[in-house]
C-alpha cells in the first residue's frame, strides 16, 4: 500500500478567479488516482491535525521562517485575506491550510521512515519559493525545507536530500538549506525562468547544492541526460537516509507557466531514476497548472512506485 496524504481542507486555500494555484488542482488529482487500475493499492490518510500538534508544528516552521513572517500569514489571514506578494494572495482560510499542509509532509517523512516505501503528500499551498522572511509564486511555508529538517530530527537520520524537479527553481528551499551540511539540495529548472536563480555554479557551502538550468523548449532527452550525468551520481554519492521530491509538473508541455516539453508518463521515468537511489521517498506536490496532465504525472509517479 502507498500513502497518500490528503484532505479536502486543502481546498479551503482560495486564490482567487483564474489564479492558476487553484483548488481543482487537487480534486483532479485525487479523482484520477481513485480512477486508476491500482486504486486499491492506495491509503488515503488524512494529515495530523493541527490542533493538538501546533506547538511542534510552530517549532518546525519556525527553524525556516522568521517568527514575524508566520506572524504576518497569520494576522493577513485573520483579517480576511490579501496579497502577501503579487503572486500569492490567501484566504481567510489560508493559514490554517497552509499549517495543515506542513503537517501533512512532516506524515510524510514519518510514513517513509516507518515503512522504508514511498508516500506521497498530495497538498497546497506549496512551499519551495518561500524564504526565510517572505512568500512567493504562490508559497507560503517552505514545505521541502521543513520536512527535511524535521527528519534529521529522526533516529537514525543523519543524511536528507531534496530533489526538486519543478520546472521553477526552488529559491526558497536552497536558500535554508545550502548552509546545512546533512542536506543536498537538486534542482533541475527551466532558465531562464521565475525566479530567476538556480546559476549551476551555486554549490552550497558544503558541495551540497546542484543546480542544472535547462533551456527553454527542453524535453525528456535533455532531462534523461542530467539524471544520468549528473543527478543520479550527486545524489547517489551522498547517500542520503531519506530522499524529498519536491514533485512539481509545470515542465510539462501543456503547462501554461513555462515552455518545457515533457509528457506525463516522463515523471515516471524520473521515479524509476530515484528509486535506484533509495525506496525511502517522500513525494510532496508543488506546481502543476495543466491539471489533465497534472493529473496524469502523479499517477505515473505512483504507478512507477507500484511496479
């Protein structure tokens, strides 16, 4: 059985008409995997609620973001709502998902450490553009970031590695990581591209951060060759305990936020290229705005879990 963590709270996050981080992004995911032939081969979970845990969850949180930003969330929130930058506006709402969101990718890492097998962490709002102190392209904790701290937390978990393979660089995710030496941090992006970092000769104070930029129009033949060449070997030589994918499907074709050239069935491919590396994998969703082809990109990347 796959975990998939999941809740209809998730769609209580309201971006607003025609913002392309909506909440139908979920609900075409889920009625996909429900849809698929290995249905029955799923666990739905619901997140650990907030309640109850939001001492820790803050403790988590707080070990990537200034107090004065979850603040700022919270008190934006409270007042009904608003823009946190010109790309992420939340809800009344917005908050509470977006603590419950984190919870759901810490069960993540829980589920993968307990069972050695993927999850998968089917949430919003996303996570790997948010910095330290401020939100971006629709962001509004950093998701990866946490979960990764949050696992060296774990007995025995010395090593974590994030593979971010949505077609926008993760800024928010390497910038608190590029400091730790117990985590690596890959990234394969469209450039140029939102937000415009991600240079290749970023590389982490430890060594710990390989960026590949790919040029626009790109498709599976170039991202083959970077996960033969040089992902695989940078994530395999690190030997991480646990390994995140911060699994965005913007580099598809039909996306309408960037100008790569994959298919669905390509992030199954990517799937098998991780599995060589470790079973112990926590997959959490970031962009994605085709949502038929959304759709179809997770279920191969469950599907290739399955085999």
């Amino acid at each position: 059985m796959l975990p998939v963590i999941y809740s209809d709270d998730f769609l209580l996050h309201k971006t607003g008409m025609l913002h392309p981080e909506r909440p139908e992004r979920l609900t075409t995911i889920a009625n996909a995997l429900l849809a698929a032939p290995w249905a029955d081969r799923l666990e739905w979970q619901l997140p650990t609620p907030v309640v109850g845990r939001e001492q820790e969850l803050l403790s988590a949180i707080t070990k990537v973001h200034a107090p004065r930003y979850i603040k700022e969330v919270e008190h934006l929130a409270q007042r009904g709502g608003g823009y946190l930058d010109g790309d992420t506006p939340i809800s009344a709402e917005s908050y509470d998902v977006a603590l419950l969101a984190a919870s759901a990718w810490l069960d993540g890492v829980d589920r993968v450490l307990a069972s050695s097998e993927p999850a998968f962490v089917l949430a919003r709002p996303p996570g790997h553009h948010a910095e330290r102190d401020r939100a971006m392209g629709f962001c509004l904790f950093s998701n990866a970031a946490i979960a990764a701290i949050y696992a060296l937390e774990q007995p025995g978990i010395n090593r974590v590695a994030i593979l971010d393979w949505d077609v926008h660089h993760g800024n928010g995710t390497q910038s608190v990581v590029e400091n730790c030496r117990q985590i690596a941090y890959c990234s394969l992006h469209q450039s140029p591209c939102y937000p415009g970092t991600g240079d290749a000769d970023e590389c982490g104070a430890y060594n710990n951060v390989l960026n590949i930029p790919l040029s626009p129009g790109g498709g599976v033949a170039e991202y083959l060759k970077a996960f033969e060449s040089q992902v695989v070997p940078f994530l395999s030589k690190f030997e991480p305990d646990l390994l995140i994918v911060s699994a965005g499907y913007d580099a598809n074709a039909a996306d309408p936020l960037a100008s790569m050239s994959l298919m669905p069935s390509d992030y199954g491919t990517f799937t098998g290229y991780c599995l060589q590396i470790t079973r112990r994998i926590a997959f959490g969703l970031e962009g994605g705005y085709a949502l038929k082809e959304l759709a179809e990109s997770v279920v191969a990347t469950i599907d290739r879990c399955l085999d």
